[in-house]
C-alpha cells in the first residue's frame, strides 16, 4: 500500500509539473518555463539541431520571447496519455494544441503536435523535465 501512494504522491506531482507548464506558456513566462528544466535539459526538435543544457534551451527561449511577445496567447493545451515512474525517472507522452492572435491583428493561429517526455526526480522529490521530443502538426487545410 506504501508504494502505491507513493506511486500517487509521483503522479500528482508530474501532473502539477503539467499544469504549471501550460500555465507558464499561456503567460509567456520564460522564467517560469526554464525553471521546469534540468540542468542537463534536452530538446530534441521536430527540425533542426538537438538542444542540449538548460542554459542553451533558455537561450533559445529568451530568442522567442520577441515572437511570444508578439501574440496573444488564447489557449493552450497539453493532453497526456501516458506516464509510467520508474524509480527516479518517469516518461509521459500525449499530444499538444494551441492558439494564438497577433497583437497587432489578424487572423487566429493555431498548431498542435504530439510531444515525449522524460522526467527526473529532484532531491526535493518534485520533478522536472529532463528530455523532451517533439512533433508539428502540418497545419490543417483550411
């Protein structure tokens, strides 16, 4: 029974861990989002180079900041299908969706894709992403 609420307790936790990235993006709070990061964070993108170190994804992050500045975000959803824990180490995969308005106008844009995480435990017992792969959508023919 011990294992099972911790199993749950790791569960929770990864779930908040979602929830405050989808709220940190729908913020466009760079800080927030980067601090979900391990130190030794790796993005794997739909194109181009693999992103290794948190300070090289913030980077980028910070790059985009302009771009997130830009729109207004409407929403953004993150839809997980899976996770399993394994010992210090947990995966989750699940699809993404979102929408966003130019500040200066327009029309609405929106993406989606589908997205592989891996997680690591802290000391602390919170976690934090530790790889992330991810897909784009090609864009729906209007």
């Amino acid at each position: 029974m011990g294992n099972e609420s911790s199993l749950e307790a790791d569960r929770r936790a990864i779930e908040a861990l979602n929830q405050h990235d989808v709220k940190a993006a729908l913020a466009s709070d760079v800080a927030a989002i980067v601090s979900q990061w391990t130190d030794d964070f790796v993005v794997i993108p739909p194109a181009g180079p693999i992103v290794r170190g948190r300070s090289a994804n913030a980077a980028i992050a910070e790059q985009g900041k302009e771009l997130m500045q830009a729109l207004i975000p409407i929403d953004y959803v993150v839809d997980i299908e899976e996770i399993t824990v394994a010992g210090d180490y947990a995966f989750e995969w699940g699809t993404f969706r979102g929408a966003a308005r130019p500040r200066a106008g327009g029309s609405e844009m929106t993406y989606s894709g589908k997205l592989l995480r891996i997680l690591q435990r802290q000391p602390d017992a919170s976690w934090k992403m530790h790889r992330t792969m991810t897909t784009i959508d090609p864009p729906a023919s209007q």
